[in-house]
C-alpha cells in the first residue's frame, strides 16, 4: 500500500530480464536427431500434396529406421512436437503432420 520498494523491484526485474545468462527452464537443447525427424516430417507434409497424418507407430518406425531413435525417445520426440504446435495427437492417436490445416477446415 506504501509502494516502498517498488523501484528496486522493477530495477531488479529489468536486470534479470535482460541478463545474458539463460535462466533455468528456459532454453530446450533438442538432440539432432529429433530436429532432423521434424524436418524429415515437414518435408514428407509438403511432398505432393504431403500426408495429412500418420500413426503413432509409423512415426515410431520412422524414427526407429530412419533416425535410430528408440520408441521412448520417439515417445518423447512425439509430445514435444505436440507441445511446440508442431504435430497435433487426435483423439485416435493419429499425429497431425500440420495441425493449422485443422484450424482452416
């Protein structure tokens, strides 16, 4: 209610927002082989007129044989993709390779 404080509050928001060190939590180190199955993934979407979706297992059998990413690390691959908005998971289990073509339907 006094407002004491407040300038070295907001002073010492401002330093940590423009600190060069990252905090904790926010930077994701992602293995290239998880980028290289997404780019493989986007390519496969583009490539004449792409695939709408695929199943959890042909993705898992993608990253397997293509990438050597065992099926808990595709687990893994999988819901960060979904998580970043880059596939989306139907309720059948199916990924959506471009989740914006739900949102222009």
């Amino acid at each position: 209610k006094t407002n004491i404080g407040i300038a070295e509050l907001k002073k010492r928001m401002v330093a940590a927002a423009l600190n060069n060190a990252k905090l904790p939590r926010t930077v994701t180190e992602v293995p290239i082989k998880f980028a290289k199955l997404l780019d493989h993934l986007s390519a496969k979407m583009s490539k004449n007129g792409g695939s709408f979706s695929i199943s959890f297992e042909d993705f898992a059998n993608l990253a397997l044989t293509k990438f050597s990413i065992d099926d808990n690390s595709a687990l893994t691959a999988k819901e960060l993709f979904c998580f970043w908005g880059s596939l989306f998971e139907l309720s059948n289990g199916d990924l959506v390779l471009n989740p914006q073509q739900l949102a222009d339907v």
